[in-house]
C-alpha cells in the first residue's frame, strides 16, 4: 500500500517541479499608468467667440492612462517569444482610448535574441516614434498638451501604426536601429497605404542622438483615417475644429517626416534639441486619398525647431522649459479666392514634477501658443493644442495640475 502511493507522489511532484521550471523560463506582467490632471484652458471655440474652460483630464498628462500585459517566453539558444498587449482609456468617463480600440497603444507578438535583435508584428510605434521621440519636452515632463502644433510630426505618438512588421537592433555600445513596414493591403498594388519608417540612435556619456524618417502613403485613408486614434486629417468640410494645422491637406498622396534629435547632459542638467521636416506631398490626389475643398496643387512644407531644458533640482523634483517653433510654407491653389500665404507657430511650455515615491508624483505644466498666418483650412490661424478644440483666436494657453500612479 505504501508502494502504491509513492508510485502516485511521485510524478505529481515531479510534474510539480517540471511546471515549476517552465513557470521560471517564462513570464508575463501586469502594468500600467493612472495620470489625471485638472486643466484650465484659454480662449477655446464656442458659439459666442473664446471662453475659458476648467476640465479633468486623463488621456494628455505625463502618460495617458493605460494598462497593459507584457509577455516573454524562453525558447533556449538565447531567443525569446515575447508579446505585448496595451490598452488606453479614459479615466473620467471609463471608455477605451484611441478611437475605442481594445489594444489601441500597442498589440503586437515575435522573436527576440541578444544575437540578432528583435522582429515583431501587430501595431506599432513607428521609428521617428522609437528613435527620436524620446529628446522632446512633451515625453519627458512637459505632457501630450505640449506636443507640436497637432501633434504635425507625429513626435508624441498621437497616431499608431496598424499591420506592420518591426525590425529593432541590438544593442552596439550604444548604437542601435530599427524598421518598420506596414502593408497596404491593396490588391495589385504594393505602394497604396503603405507605411515604412526607418531610425538610428545612440548613447554614450553624456551625449544621445537619434534620428528617424517616416513615409506614408495616402495618409487620410492609411494613417490618420483607417487608424482608430486618427480618426481622418479631415471630412468633406474642412473645419478649423478638425485639425487647423493640417486638415486641408488631407488629398495629400504622401506624409514624410524627416526628424533629429539630441541631448546633452551636464550635472544636473540635461539640454535638449529636435528639427522636424514634414511633408505633405502630391496634393490634390482626391481619387486615392482625400477631399480638396480648396483645391491645393504641390506640395504643404513644415519646419519645427525645439529646445528644452531640465533641471534636477533634488533627486525628487525636476524643473523644465521648452520653447517650440513651427513654420509652413506657402501652398499654391487653382482657386484664385484660396491664398495660403503658411503659417507660423510659437510655443512655451514651463513645468515641475515632483516624486513622492517610486511609483507616484504630482506635476504642473503651464502652455502658451501663438499662431500667425494662414493655416490649412485656408482661413487665419488659431491657435491648436493637442485634444483642445481650436481656440477662437491666434492664441490659447493651458495650465495643468496632475497626479501620476504606475503600476
């Protein structure tokens, strides 16, 4: 009898330990961000002109709120199967963030190794996101409300890449590079809606730098349109409320970004520094890619400029000052009543975080921008923060008081 049952013990517990070990070779984790914020916005569009606004805000702090669930799989040799499953919502009102996407930050599965680097599908990040993203004053303390005029660049990430294949180096005593490819899924066409994106970086003392290009074609319908955090660059109307900084440009068959970043620390400061060149190319492609109410022939130019500075006051509190500068170039139209004479943006951004403990600190931001010019929907520019309706004229600031949890 006392036979029998060591025969039964036995392979429970060596079943026990076999899953045990399997169990230390693998691993998934359990994460995410909680980061409200109380915002007063100037001058924003109403029925009756400019008024003030007092809102709660969790999508455009330091991180939008998130959860997500990250995966690794030892498959021996030193390669990984490795996942990644985030999702974005909206803490006051409890709906899915990115136009209602499940796992609209990121979804994506592959094949990792210290040898070759890593190869993953799903959507993704592009490599001006990956690369270059990293040295602007709204990634680091300055929050989403301080990305570039629209977010044009696409240096904060406000738009995901849907169907892609992503290349990421290892790592080469601090340099490394990446791809990416998005299929367009157009039968007997391999370049409509297609997305590629390339970049470098490197680090080393107190000097980084990195450097990206994005191109995207028919980017109304590939990119800012089909995406569920785009949403479209515009409707049949153009209207200021959509997106002033680009929204007429939605006929455009190519959106090209070229961008270059670095930093430079010293003590307990950090500076900083980006250039941007965004193209929209080809307008009037309205077969393909989008309505032209205001018929634009050519092609719609931006430059943007950003230089930042932080401070490490104590090992718990950082200061920091951005100011941000953008110009688009005049754009031809065949309608003589239509005169884009470009547009130009000045940005000012003033901020402090504090820790209180590894996983939670409190912050305040102060934003101001000016617009001049004429801007894509052919009228006069208005100021454009991110996720704020267009303000009712050609300048609008914003302050910020937050709270941030990680977990």
């Amino acid at each position: 009898m006392k036979n029998s049952r060591r025969a039964v013990v036995a392979p429970v517990v060596l079943t026990a330990m076999m899953a045990g070990t399997a169990h230390a070779q693998s691993s998934v984790t359990l994460y995410g961000v909680v980061d409200e914020g109380l915002e007063y916005v100037s001058n924003v569009k109403t029925g009756a002109g400019g008024k003030s606004l007092f809102q709660l805000d969790s999508v455009s702090g330091l991180q939008g709120s998130r959860w997500g669930l990250r995966g690794a799989e030892d498959l021996g040799g030193g390669l990984k199967a490795i996942f990644t499953l985030e999702n974005g919502f909206d803490l006051n009102s409890g709906k899915l963030g990115q136009g209602g996407a499940l796992f609209g930050r990121q979804a994506y599965v592959g094949l990792s190794s210290n040898s070759f680097g890593a190869v993953t599908l799903g959507r993704q990040y592009d490599s001006v996101v990956d690369y270059v993203e990293a040295y602007v004053a709204a990634a680091q303390w300055a929050s989403h409300r301080a990305a570039h005029p629209g977010d044009l660049d696409n240096l904060n990430n406000s738009v995901r890449t849907d169907n892609a294949v992503k290349y990421a180096s290892p790592n080469f005593g601090g340099f490394t590079f990446g791809g990416l490819y998005s299929f367009g899924g157009q039968p007997g066409s391999m370049s409509r809606n297609q997305v590629y994106s390339l970049g470098a970086s490197y680090s080393g003392g107190p000097v980084s730098l990195g450097v990206g290009y994005l191109n995207v074609r028919n980017p109304n319908v590939s990119y800012f349109g089909d995406n569920p955090n785009g949403g479209g660059v515009t409707t049949n109307n153009v209207s200021a409320a959509t997106n002033p900084v680009f929204s007429g440009y939605s006929s455009a068959r190519t959106y090209e970004v070229i961008a270059a970043g670095g930093a430079y620390t010293f003590g307990s400061a950090t500076l900083g520094v980006t250039y941007s060149n965004i193209r929209f190319s080809n307008l009037g492609d309205t077969a393909a890619s989008g309505p032209n109410p205001l018929h634009y022939t050519g092609n719609a130019t931006f430059n943007n400029f950003e230089v930042n500075a932080k401070y490490q006051i104590t090992p718990s509190l950082v200061a920091g000052f951005a100011y941000d500068y953008t110009k688009g170039n005049a754009v031809t139209s065949t309608d003589p009543s239509v005169h884009n004479t470009g547009v130009t943006y000045h940005q000012f951004a003033l901020g402090t975080d504090y820790n209180l403990s590894k996983r939670t600190d409190v912050y305040l931001l102060g934003i101001y921008q000016k617009a001049s010019g004429v801007d894509s929907t052919g009228n006069e520019a208005v100021a454009s923060l991110p996720n704020v309706t267009a303000a009712a004229g050609n300048h609008a600031a914003l302050i910020r008081g937050g709270l941030r949890v990680k977990f």
